[in-house]
C-alpha cells in the first residue's frame, strides 16, 4: 500500500432515502476519536434549540458537534433558513480551511444544497462548498450526509454509500423513537 495515500484525507459521502447516514457518520467520528483524532461535526438542519442523543453523548466525549440550522424547512420560513444557512457554512467553511481537525462531519449538507422550496444558491453556494472541499488541508478527512447528494460532490468523493430503505416502521405508523432517531 503506497504509505503517502494512507494518509490522505478522504471525502466520504453517506446518502439516499434510507436510515443510518448521519449514524455512520457518528461512529466514524468516534472511531476517529478513540484513534486520537480531532473531530468536528457540524449539523446543517438541527436547530441548537433541541436535544439530541449525540450532542448529549459528544459531549461527554469531548467530542465537538454544532448545531447550526433551525429545524425543518416545513417548521420556519424561507428567509429564517436562508439566514441560518448562509451562517451554517459561513462557519463551516472557516473550519474546512483552518487545518484544526483531523475530520469534519457535514451532517445533512446534501439536504440543505438540495432544497428547491426557496433559493439557497447565494448563501449556500454549490461551487463554493466544491472548491473548499478540495482546498481543505489535505490530511483532513470530511463527511457528508443526506438525501439527494448533488452528483458533482459524489464525484469528487472517495467513497459513496447510498442507504436505501427496504422496510421502515414509519411505515407501520411508529413515531421517531428516543435514542434511535433523536
């Protein structure tokens, strides 16, 4: 194995319609924790308004996640979101380029570049976060989670996984459960 790839960092790209993607990428971040790593994840859609299981435990893990978004776009307007996420990546890409991690988790970044209720292109600009991912140090790991991965972030990825649901209790009426979804 060529030893100067091992250490390059990778993109990683967790999408479709099935559950588990922001899951995988929680247990790389704690897999890369456990291995001395220094990890950011930053939440483009969870509002720092709620509680979650993996803030709670990140916590106290020393393990930094930030909520940067406010909820779904069904629970706030159009504006509020695009303020939210002009900031969201504001933040984000400051911390891409600083050289600060070892990895950096953009949870739900596919869905917020995917929405098309509203514009988002002037505050969340897809050949932006393209060349800031490729001008990220390169040792660092990033990963991306969401619906509707925009082909040219799948492209540039050194790893694409698309969860696709083949049986969900939603489906049977059973509510987002306590420590299985939040």
């Amino acid at each position: 194995m060529n030893q100067q790839a091992s250490k390059r960092g990778l993109l990683l790209v967790y999408t479709g319609d099935g559950k588990g993607k922001t899951t995988a990428a929680l247990g790389l971040a704690v897999r890369a924790t456990g291995r001395g790593k220094k990890v950011l994840m930053i939440q483009f859609i969870k509002s720092p308004e709620r509680t979650y299981g993996e803030k709670i435990v990140f916590d106290r893990l020393g393990i930094e996640i930030v909520q940067k978004g406010i909820g779904f776009t069904w629970t706030k307007t159009p504006e509020e979101h695009r303020v939210a996420l002009a900031e969201a990546w504001r933040f984000a890409k400051e911390k891409l380029l600083s050289d600060a991690y070892d990895m950096v988790i953009l949870d739900e970044l596919n869905n917020a570049l995917a929405i098309e209720k509203f514009p988002i292109d002037d505050v969340l600009p897809l050949d932006d976060v393209m060349d800031t991912l490729q001008k990220r140090p390169e040792r660092m790991h990033v990963v991306i989670t969401g619906r509707s991965a925009k082909q040219e972030i799948m492209d540039l990825a050194d790893l694409v996984t698309e969860m696709k649901p083949i049986k969900h209790y939603y489906e049977e009426g059973i509510p987002a459960v306590l420590g299985v979804e939040f």
